[in-house]
C-alpha cells in the first residue's frame, strides 16, 4: 500500500498541485506593488525623512548640538557683539552620513528650525555629499544641493574665530 502510495505521489505531484492553488489564487488578486519611480508615495505626517535646517531662524542656542546621540550637528555661534543684535550662527555643520533619523535634534530646537522633510531618496554614491554646510542646508528640497568636503574639513572654533576677525 506504502509503495503504490509513493508512486501515485510521484506520477500527480501533489506538492505541486498545492503550489499552483495558491499561485493562481494570488494571479487574480489586485496588485498591490507600487510603481515606484512614476508614482510617489505618500507618507504620513511625521515621518522622519531627510533633515531640514532654516538658518534664518537659529538662534545658536546650540541644543541641537547637545541633544545629538551622534555629534551630527556643529553649530558655531556668533562673536558676542554680533549675537546682540544677529543670533544666527556663523557657522552650521550638519553630517548625513551619521544621522540617525532619531528626532532629538528635531525635539531640542526651542524655533523650530530643524525638522524632517518628507525626502527619503537620501542615497549617494559618495560620502563625501553628505556634509552639508550653513549655505547649502538651507537647500530647495525639490533640487538636490550637495557641499562637496569632508567631515574632517570643518574647522575647529579657533579657526572660525580667526576667519571672522579677517
């Protein structure tokens, strides 16, 4: 009985029977993959793309700076004569490459003037795209605008001290 049993299994392919169902159960279903490059998706209100940075609104208090797991963020602050009446940064580092998409930099900002965009095609094929520097942060998010150097080229405070007294 065993052996004609393994044999009527050999000739029917039962396990392939099985296989076709479902296959062709899941043929007549709609399709649910997007069309990707042609049809964007929409994401939720808060979801955490691409970091956006306003300049015009820092006041260099530098929490952003401090609330960062991992140092991403470099504000420098302006001389003190200047932060009287201008409280803008002199300078604002901002490294990609590092960013965890974690928000505390987004909760710390007291003006709201970090926050995640809606961009999620953050990929390069070089590192070196993702510092962004005070003139190119505040970036079209419709065109893509990357500062080409490195995270080891942002200079120290004493450097942007002495550039700011030239």
């Amino acid at each position: 009985m065993q052996l004609l049993n393994k044999f009527l299994k050999m000739i029917t392919f039962p396990d392939l029977l099985k296989g076709l169902k479902i296959t062709t159960k899941y043929v007549s279903k709609k399709k649910i993959t997007e069309k990707y490059p042609e049809e964007k998706r929409s994401y939720p209100y808060r979801y955490r793309g691409r970091i956006h940075v306003t300049i015009d609104t820092c006041i260099s208090c530098r929490l952003c700076e401090k609330a960062c797991p991992e140092g991403c963020l470099k504000v420098f602050p302006p001389p003190r004569e200047i932060m009287k009446t201008d409280k803008r940064p002199a300078q604002f580092y901002f490294s990609q490459e590092h960013c965890l998409h974690c928000g505390m930099c987004v909760d710390s900002c007291p003006t709201g003037s970090i926050h995640h965009s809606h961009e999620f095609e953050i990929t390069v094929f070089n590192t070196k795209e993702l510092l962004f520097d005070k003139e190119k942060l505040p970036y079209d998010m419709l065109k893509k605008q990357y500062k080409w150097n490195l995270v080891e080229n942002v200079p120290t405070k004493v450097e942007v001290k002495k550039k700011e007294e030239v």
